[in-house]
C-alpha cells in the first residue's frame, strides 16, 4: 500500500480519477485502545462494522481479543486474524448449517437468541454433536426502544416476559444463560442505554435462574460533522466519558456482578479511513461525484450524517471562481440511480470545480462492507494515511464541515 502523510499529498501525487480510501492504521489503534481503556468488560468487536483483514489485524493487534460474528465470512475474517479471540455470534436469527460450523468447526460458545424456537434449533444441534449445554452460553436478546440513527429493536428482542420465559428454558435446559441487548447505532444519548439496562435488571429479577454475563451491545456514537448553518449540536461524547457512565448505571440497577460484554464497531472504526473522491462534474449548486450510496456512502446516507468534507483544488486548473466562501453543494452519486443523492449537503468553498478532489472523512464505518457493484462501480484501491483526517493543515481550504461534533438529528 503507498503512504503519504495526508490525503492532499495522496491526492495531488495520484491525481486519482476513481475513489481512493486513506487507511489511517495510527488513528485505528487509538480508537480501539481507547475503547479498551474505558470499558472494564471483554471488548467483542462487531465485524460487521468494517470487516476488512487489515482492519481486523490492527484492531486485534491494539489488544482486541474477542469479535462479534454474524455468518461464516466474518467467523473466517476473525479467524485469520486472530485463530485464539474469542468469537460471540450475536445473530438472534441463524441458519441451522450456520449454528453446526459455528460450534464444530469455529468452537463458538456464545450464541444469541431471541425466541423459543432458536433455542430448540441450537439444542438439537447441541444433541446431536453430543456437546454439555453447561458449555454454551446462549443470551437473550431483549428488546429496547431509543435514539439512534438506525434503530434495531424494531427486528430483534424479546419483549421483558418474554424474555424471562426464555431466561427460565435456558437455564433448564442446562445452557448458561445470558442476556443481551443492542440499542442501535450511534446512539448520542445515555438515556437509551439506561432504559436497556433498566429491562436487564428487571428480567434479571424476575427470572427463577442464575445470569452468567451482560452483553451490552454497540451503539456508541462516532464523531462526524454538522450543517454549518444550524445551531451546534450538542457534542458527542468522548467514548470514555459514556462508557464511564454506562458503567455506572450497571452498578446501580444491581448488575455489576455479572461479567460484561460489548460489541463495538463504529466508534472503533469510523475516523479510521477517508475516501479520495473527485468532482466529475460541478453543475450550478450540484457536484456529481465518482462515489455515493451504492459506493462508500450508504451509511451517511441511511443516518443522515454529515460527513466532515475537504476540497482538495486541482492546481491544474488555471481559471477558477475567486469565491472561497463555505457554501452547501447537493452532492450526486457516481450511478444512474436518481436516489443516488446524498441526503445531507456538503459545505465546500464555492470555487469547487470539476476535477478537483474532496477527502470524505470518518467513512470506516458501514462503508467498505456496504459498498456494491451497481452499475459497474467498485471503488477498491487504498493507500495508506499517517495524519488524523482532521489534524491535517488545511491552509487555506477549511472545513466544509466543522469536526469534532455530532451533526446527526435522532430519526
Ligand atoms: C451492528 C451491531 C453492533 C455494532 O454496532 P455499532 O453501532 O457499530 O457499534 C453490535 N452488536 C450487534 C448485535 C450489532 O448488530
């Protein structure tokens, strides 16, 4: 992979007429260790959030010794990264042929459920295997209800009597039991995680058996950019200072006995990569550009994020307007697609011009895995970054976007 200091160097060098990612490998580290430092509990990293092996390797690398699973590619991608982490397949809805290679071939031991029916389906491959149930530790997911920008419990959950039904057959059963919750993500408000907890302990309480461990989840919000136009949100806060307060509500609902589990993923990965964009055509207040949401974009456009945005001027370009003014551009997707356009706008010097380049920060998340071949676009080529996107010396381009605050509106 090249290196380069900044994505303007990468830029300018490459002069790439096809998106390019900048990895940031230093900024990933730190994000991850970040997290490790503030949660007491076992870190299970949710691969889903970006399941690329050079990801995986350097979250495992920074000290991530557990991943949060969903089907066989990612039970393989944690492997390869790390054949000794444990795996937690978190999917409350699997296949049979899933469930059988998770526990015979990928030795998974931790498994969500959130039915009856799921149980009775692990079971008799459990049987069958002629595994002790004393070795597997099934969660009930349960439902929750709050802010994010995606919310999940709409899919996923027992509701709390139920989830105290399924609490009782695990146990009897003779499984260990535990119990899960994922509030959804990027959730900026402590509340949501209050009201989870909240149902955590009250299942706890009502159920006639004994909680092995507490899975909390993902959900903790990343850092984006926000509308210059509007007022400031309120920030988001620093990952330390939420999970420091989660911690707390844990031991005040009486849970802090029980072991902890969570399963982050953007917060972890989100400043970790940038895409390298070019204007491919500037029309009035419109800048078509050769990425979007078939692309690297989905995520930004599904959460109504704004994305932190930095023009990059093409310096072979002689002639252009004089106006360096911050000014919203409707952005439109590489695709013949018409919902190809991004939800939020970017804020750009007015001088934008076809041919420049824009660097797209705070993309690692839900962004590579997302990407699709519609219409025959793949980006796909990545060179490798040393500054944090938004340390960079912009000189005289500035932000479109202010960082270091949360931009998104709770949907
Ligand atoms: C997607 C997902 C996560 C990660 O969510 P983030 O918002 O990226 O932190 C964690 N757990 C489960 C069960 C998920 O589905």
């Amino acid at each position: 992979m090249d290196k380069f200091t900044t994505g303007r160097e990468a830029a300018l060098a490459l002069r790439p007429d096809r998106p390019v990612y900048g990895f940031r490998p230093s900024v990933l580290a730190q994000d991850t260790r970040a997290f490790l430092d503030a949660f007491r509990g076992q870190t299970a990293y949710a691969v889903k959030t970006n399941g690329e092996d050079m990801v995986l390797k350097t979250i495992s690398e920074a000290g991530v010794k557990a991943f949060d699973v969903a089907s066989p590619a990612e039970f393989a991608a944690a492997r390869l990264a790390d054949p000794a982490a444990a795996q937690f397949y978190m999917h409350p809805v699997k296949a049979q042929s899933d469930i059988r290679l998770a526990l015979e071939t990928y030795g998974i031991r931790h498994m969500a459920v959130d039915h009856e029916d799921e149980i009775a389906k692990i079971l008799r491959i459990v049987r069958a295997m002629d595994l002790d149930p004393a070795d597997i530790t099934l969660f009930v997911r349960i439902a929750t209800k709050g802010h994010a920008a995606y919310e999940l419990s709409k899919k996923f959950g027992a509701a709390a009597k139920h989830a105290v039904e399924l609490v009782e057959r695990i146990d009897r059963i003779g499984f260990r039991c535990g119990i899960a919750f994922h509030v959804g993500s990027q959730v900026e408000d402590l509340s949501t995680y209050e009201r989870a907890l909240a149902s955590a302990a009250w299942v706890r309480g009502r159920a006639a058996a004994d909680i092995a461990a507490l899975d909390i989840g993902g959900g903790f919000p990343a850092r984006y950019g926000h509308d210059p136009k509007r007022k400031a949100p309120p920030p988001v806060p620093a990952v330390g200072e939420l999970v420091r307060d989660i911690q707390t509500e844990i031991d005040e609902w009486g849970l802090d006995d029980l072991p902890l589990i969570a399963e982050p993923g953007r917060v972890i990965v989100a400043r970790s990569l940038s895409v390298i964009v070019r204007v491919l055509l500037k029309k009035g207040q419109r800048i078509y550009i050769n990425d979007g949401i078939w692309s690297s974009l989905s995520d930004a456009w599904t959460g109504k994020m704004t994305l932190p945005a930095r023009l990059i001027p093409d310096p072979a370009r002689r002639r252009r307007g004089a106006s360096t003014k911050l000014t919203p551009f409707r952005v439109c997707g590489a695709t013949c697609d018409s919902v190809d356009i991004l939800s939020r706008p970017f804020w750009l010097p007015e001088h934008v011009d076809t041919g420049d380049w824009i660097e797209i920060g705070h993309i690692g998340a839900y962004s590579l895995s997302l990407r699709t071949r519609f219409n025959g676009f793949y980006p796909d080529e990545f060179v490798e970054i040393a500054t944090a996107y938004e340390d960079e010396d912009t000189g005289e381009e500035g932000y479109a976007t202010v960082e270091t605050r949360g931009g998104m509106a709770a949907e």
